[in-house]
C-alpha cells in the first residue's frame, strides 16, 4: 500500500496516521483507526559540550516525497551550536524512523529527540516535548524497583552504566534491547504485561555507532523527549547523524523486542545467530559458587530493602571476612564434595569472584588458589567444565597509560581505544583459556555496566569509542580471543542486545531484585521469566544461564529451582544454606535439585 498523502494533509499508512501541525512543530502519531499515540514533537536539541543547542528561527516542517511509497517529514532549523540542523521522520508503510542531522564542529554531549530546546516566534521558549497519549512503558531491563511496565509518567533508563546503588540498577542487563514499548493500558502489577495496542520505540543502527552510555525515556508532566548522553567524546567535524529511532505498532511487548531484533538483523546491524554447533556440554546444568560464598561469610550480604530504623543496619567487625575471600580452592572442594554426596554433579562449574590477585591483569592468587591450572585439571578429569569468572573495565594492575584516568591521572577504566591494552586483553585470555595457561573452558563475564562515563573521564591514549560502542569492542576482543585460545569456550555476558549476539554464547539473567514500587517482595521465579522472554525475543538461538542470586528464603529458592529449566539452563548457586535467610539446605532439598537436573538431562540431552 505505501504512505500516501490525503486531500486534508493526513499520512495514511497501513497500521498508522499522521498530521503534520506547524506551531509548535509536530508531527501526531496515530493508529489506523486514529486513537492518537503522541503528538510528536519534531523538534530537536543536539549539544556540544561547549554550548547548548536551541533552536532558532523555527521554520514550519514540510511533507515530501522520497519515494513511491515513503514520506518524509522534515523540519529544518537554524541553531545555536551548529551551522545547520534537520529533523527527518520517514513514514514507510509498517514503521517511521526519526534521525537528526546537524553540521558544523563540536564535541557531543546530550542529544535529545522528541523534543528539544527552542525559541519559538510565538514568544514560547524553554524545552518542548512530545505529549503523553499512552499510559504506560514497557522497560525490557531489570530495575529497582520492580516494575515490568511502569507509568508513563516514570522515567527510564537503557545502556551501559550501573550497579547496586540507589538510582543505578537499571544496567542488570547492560545493554539491554534499547527498545521501549509504549502501552495503552495500565499494569495492575510489577511483572503484568497488560493487553493491547502497543508502540515500539527502538534505536536501529550499526553497534559502532552507538557512541553513547544510555538512552533515557523522560517524562514531566504530560509530556515526555528521549535523551542520549555521548559525554564529550564523539567529535564532530562537519556532518552527524543521530541513530534512527524506529517507531512501529506491535501486537506486545515481545511482539516489540522480537520486531526490534528483525529490524537490526535485516540491516545487517546483528548476528543471524552463533556460528557453528553448540557443543553439548554447553547445555549442562551449572553450579556457580557465589550464593555458597555468600553464605558462607559470616554476615550475610545486604539486603537491597533499606531497614526501618538505622539500628537494623548489619556492621560487620572489622577483619571481618567477606564473600570474595571465600573464592578459595579448599572452599569449593567442599562444596563440590557436598553437592556430590547428595546426588548434585553439575556439569559446569563458575569459580566466581575472587579468584584473582588483580581485576585487570586475571593472574590467580596463589593463596587462594595455590595451583588453580591443576584443579581445573582434575575437574577435567572428573567430567567437569570450569568457567572463570572475569571483571570487565577494572583497572586493577594494568599500567595507567592502558587506561582511561579521572583528572588527577587516576584510572578509572581499561582504555579499549588504546591498541596496547588490547594486545594485553588477548594475552590476558589466552592465560586463562589457552592449553598453555590455565585451560580453563570460558568466561563469566560481569560488570558490563561499569562501562567508563562522563566528560570529566581523560584518555591518555587519544581517541577511540565510547558507550555501548566500546563496550562491544571490549566483549568482541575478548570473545575472539577466547575462540581462538579454545574453540568450544564458552562465553557468558549478561548482554541481551541483538547487536550484541556476536560477542557471547550464552546470556544470563543476573541477579535477582527484591520489591516493586510499594515495598511489597516481587517473586523471584517470576522476574527470571520475565528475564528469560526477554532473552529469547532478542536472542532466541542464544542459551540463557538461568542464575539463582540473591534468595530470601528456602520456599523461594525451591520454586525457582523447579522452574529453571523452563527458562533455559538450570543453575545453582547455593550448597549448604541460603545467605539471606541462613536456611539450611537438607537431603531433600539437595534432592530436588538433582531430580530437577536429572529431568532436565533427559530432555535436553545434556549428558
């Protein structure tokens, strides 16, 4: 059918309507029976660090024909930061693609799309944003607190940068799909996927392009623009265009996400799938040895529920060792030996943190692990696969002319524009997967969100990509090494991205979280499947670690662990009691395990 364009100015598409309004400039999404989406805003703010970029001498936005059956909306501005700068919503017939071109030099700092700083000839100046038709917002990431879809109201944040801290979960998944799915209807609860009509709103574009941490949904009041943060180091020097943001109606959520995936792959922007055949012991039941850690340590880790009164925060003695001193050899003997006794023979095991004397450089410690190449070995010998656990960004031993540095010449992050470090990051791999090293059989690869940020990081080295760009790079560098140390490792990120399906064999769920916007416990069996459709929309030919940690309780460990094999490969990550609670776990729980396993096996065909 194409876009046509009617006798009273309407955009006709096959699943859409638009009008074109001049003051302020907009474009008013609607669905074909014309219920209206959002009026859009086609205005547009990309700022140079240096200056802010408003919009000037706002002009009024005109419909033009691109080709037989494509329309494109176009608002040209003169700005304050640039020598020019053009908004383009292209209308095709199932989808619209907004991009916004600017020319001049600068370095980037925040882009904002939908909506924009302006000085309008109608008097009105400040920010303008698009309008709020929809009622809520499906966030394919997991935060804190809880909430599947959320208000239309609430702000949200995809990318690379985060960790437990207040304000800063949302990066579990790191990158998540930047995708976001706009709702008609409310959810009535945390993990509720309502039905209806639904809007996707994607970044599509090649992952070296992605210069930025995170792109962030921000509403205020019935209005709401999306932002890019580039930080200061993307340099312009005579043309840029924003990646498309692709707009398309969808049956759902997933419907969403998995539409999003075909979009990148037919762009050539992501993996089809793996290479080759996945080798079977790939598909084996895991056992990583944090949550037995954790319980081990004489206090249990926090709990992310903030206390109610000051006096029920848990100090710890001084001296007092934590979980990652218990990565030591002699502890996961006896775990393992435990496990054993009862039934429980994981076919994987993740020596997790921290078995090293130094993030950066990955050699072990010796005092932990005083022959670490020789109990892979006899777990070799046992049947048994041994995955290490691996910190990305940290600096920890790795000189500083390899690292990106705070002002004072402190690093903050390994610098992966920097050829050197490079160099060492495949040295690094090779010492752990190679025959000659280690041996070991792949990575867990954690703290993706650590991803470097802001305009105050230096780069020693000079140039090089940044956000979710560099963090592909970092993953991409260590995958292949890893390939070529060993050609059946097996790689572990918690990377759910399409774009991303090159640089991981496997996606795990990550750690679970605790409560929704009331305070009340969210299950947790019930977020890991959220979690998992997630995965398997933007990755389906992708394995998934199902994770098991945190836990509160012994009833819940045990509902998650009967439904793990559902959501992919099962994994435990407790031995002899629950942290949170200080349950213990006894013969039958041990004994639903390997049931639980031995079901799992038959089916699959893991042993």
């Amino acid at each position: 059918m194409g876009v046509v364009l009617t006798a009273d100015g309407t955009l006709v598409a096959r699943d859409y309507r638009v009008v074109v309004l001049p003051t302020p400039p907009r474009a008013v999404l609607a669905d074909r029976h014309g219920r209206i989406w959002s009026q859009l805003s086609l205005l547009a703010s990309v700022d140079r660090v240096d200056e802010p970029d408003v919009s000037v001498a706002v002009g009024a936005p005109e419909v033009r024909q691109v080709a037989e059956d494509q329309l494109e909306v176009v608002l040209s501005s003169s700005s304050t930061a640039w020598s020019s700068r053009t908004v383009r919503l292209l209308c095709r017939d199932d989808r619209l693609e907004l991009t916004v071109t600017v020319r001049g030099s600068g370095d980037l700092g925040r882009v904002r799309l939908f909506g924009g700083s302006a000085l309008l000839g109608s008097g009105a100046t400040g920010t303008f944003r698009s309008s709020i038709e929809h009622r809520s917002v499906f966030v394919p990431t997991p935060t804190e607190p809880v909430q599947v879809v959320r208000p239309a109201t609430s702000a949200a944040a995809l990318g690379v940068l985060g960790d437990g801290s207040p304000g800063r979960v949302h990066a579990v998944f790191s990158p998540p799909p930047l995708c976001l799915v706009l709702g008609r209807a409310a959810a009535p609860g945390p993990l509720d996927v309502p039905v209806g009509d639904w809007l996707s709103v994607g970044v599509v574009a090649p992952v070296a392009t992605l210069g930025f941490t995170e792109l962030t949904y921000e509403p205020l009041d019935d209005g709401f623009l999306l932002a890019l943060d580039y930080d200061g180091h993307t340099a312009v020097d005579g043309r840029f265009e924003t990646p498309a943001l692709v707009l398309r109606p969808v049956g759902d959520p997933w419907d969403g996400l998995r539409t999003y995936r075909d979009d990148l792959v037919d762009a050539g922007f992501a993996p089809q799938g793996p290479r080759g055949d996945r080798p079977a012991w790939w598909r084996e039941p895991i056992f990583c040895g944090w949550g037995a850690q954790c319980a081990r340590a004489p206090l249990p880790g926090p709990t992310r529920l903030h206390p109610s009164h000051l006096a029920d925060l848990p100090l710890a003695p001084t001296g007092t060792p934590n979980a990652t001193d218990l990565s030591r050899a002699d502890v996961y003997d006896e775990l393992l030996d435990h496990l054993a006794a009862h039934g429980v023979e994981p076919g994987t095991i993740v020596v997790d943190d921290r078995w090293q004397k130094a993030y950066g450089t990955a050699e072990p410690d010796d005092e932990r692990w005083p022959d670490l190449r020789g109990w892979i070995a006899r777990r070799h010998d046992a049947g048994q696969r041994v995955l290490l656990w691996w910190k990305a960004w940290d600096p920890a031993g790795v000189p500083a002319d390899e690292c990106l540095v705070d002002p004072s010449g402190r690093p903050v992050a390994v610098d992966v524009g920097n050829p050197d470090y490079l160099d060492r990051l495949d040295r690094v791999v090779a010492s752990l997967v190679g025959g000659a090293g280690l041996d070991a059989d792949g990575l867990k690869i954690d703290f993706t969100q650590r991803s470097p940020s802001g305009a105050a990081v230096r780069r020693p080295g000079g140039g090089g990509p940044w956000g979710v760009a560099a963090l592909h790079v970092l993953l991409r560098r260590a995958y292949v090494a890893a390939k070529r140390a060993k050609p059946d490792a097996l790689v572990v990120t918690h990377t759910p991205h399409p774009s991303f399906g090159d640089v991981c064999d496997m996606v795990r769920l990550d750690d679970l979280l605790e409560s929704d916007p009331l305070g009340a416990r969210v299950p947790a069996a019930g977020q890991a499947a959220v979690r998992a459709a997630t995965v398997a929309a933007c990755l389906p030919t992708h394995l998934v670690d199902t994770d098991q940690w945190p836990m509160t309780s012994l009833a819940e460990w045990r509902e998650y662990v009967v439904q793990q094999a559902a959501w992919g490969v099962p994994a435990l990550y407790y031995a002899e009691r629950i942290d949170r609670s200080g349950e213990p776990l006894e013969h039958e729980d041990l004994a639903l395990v390997a049931s639980s396993w031995a079901t799992y096996r038959a089916r699959d065909g893991a042993r």
